[in-house]
C-alpha cells in the first residue's frame, strides 16, 4: 500500500513562522512516508490559507524542497511532495500556484481540501456552522479546480482528485476531470467500505473503455 503523510502548521505558530513547522513536520514523517501532502488549504486553522498566496507560496515551497532534497541524501531515498489546495481559488489564483508548482518542481498538486463556501447548502439545518465543508457540497468545487489545474500545468503532472466522491461515478467524474487518482473520505462515512470497491470497479471500466 501507498502511504501518504499530511503536514501543517500548528494553530498556535504565527503564520509568519509557520515554515518552521512544516520543515520539522517533513523531517519527522519523511522516513515513514511513500509521499507527503503540504497541507496549506485548511480551513480551521486560522490564517493557512494565506500561505496560498504568491511570495508566502514561494518561500515556503522553496524552503520544503531544499529540505527534501537533504533528506533524500540522508535517508537514501526521495520522497515526492504533494501541495494540497483548496477549491475556494478563482481561476488567477490556481494559474499562479500551478506556476509556482512548475517553478520550484513539486512532484504533484492535491485538490481539493473543504471548502467554506455554504452556498450548497443553503437553506440547510446546521449550514451556518463554522469550518470546512466535505462531501457532496464541494464536489463541483473540487472538479473546477481540477479542470483548472489540467489546462495549466498540461499533460503528465500528477494530480490526485479529492472531494465529494460519494460514488463510483463521482470517481469517475474526478478523472474525467484530469486527475490521475482518487481519495475518498466523507463518501467513507455514508457509503462505508463498500465505497472503494465501487470507486475501482467504475474506474476499471473507464479505462476498459
């Protein structure tokens, strides 16, 4: 099996400090990991989502792939670093964050985490709430970006497809998109494990043709 580590910031770290916490985060998971998701698209951390923007981005993912490179000497072997991002970007902004993906030679982009946008919801019991918004509601959200991201960064970059997959067509839907690969995680608790055999069987016959 695949294993892929998330890494943040802490919520208590100044966002002006928070590389200090994803380079220790990447050390300490980097032996384990087959990959690492740099996690900058969460919405119940205060301020994450700033690092999404153009200087914040590069200095961080600069700094990030300095350390992976030293890692990779020291542990004998390199593991990939993936960006995850959120599906609350215009189309600017994921120009500009496939651009600083290709720039500082990321090895694959994550989209998308939850979103904080309750226009799905509206109307809804418990839509006022607070924090990220999974499942359903983001699944449209999530295959924009993904669109997006194809267009901009072309052919034979890795993109992993997340985000409101319910069902093995929503799996389809997200490579239909332009992603490479599927995660599932809300569709987990309403659907259970019979989820992930759906998911592959629809993606078996997307590829069969």
């Amino acid at each position: 099996m695949i294993l892929g580590l998330n890494i943040g910031k802490n919520a208590s770290t100044p966002i002006e400090r928070a590389t200090d916490d994803y380079l220790a985060c990447l050390a300490g998971v980097y032996p384990y990991a087959d990959y690492v998701t740099v996690n900058i698209s969460s919405p119940n951390t205060q301020n994450l989502r700033d690092l999404q923007g153009d200087a914040a981005l590069d200095a961080l993912l600069s700094a990030l792939k300095s350390r992976q490179g030293e890692l990779a000497q020291e542990h004998g072997r390199r593991v990939p670093l993936f960006l995850k991002i959120a599906p609350d970007l215009d189309e600017p902004q994921v120009q500009a964050i496939a651009d600083a993906l290709r720039r500082h030679g990321m090895d694959g982009v994550i989209a998308t985490n939850t979103t904080l946008s309750r226009e799905a919801v509206q109307g809804l019991p418990h839509a006022g709430e607070a924090g990220g918004l999974s499942g359903a509601p983001v699944r449209e959200a999530s295959n924009r970006v993904i669109r997006q991201l194809r267009a901009a960064l072309g052919a034979g970059f890795p993109i992993i497809g997340v985000g409101g997959v319910m069902s093995g067509r929503d799996a389809v839907a997200k490579i239909e998109a332009g992603a490479d690969a599927v995660q599932i995680y809300t569709g987990l608790i309403y659907r259970g494990p019979n989820l992930v055999p759906e998911a592959a069987h629809a993606l078996r016959r997307l590829r069969a043709g």
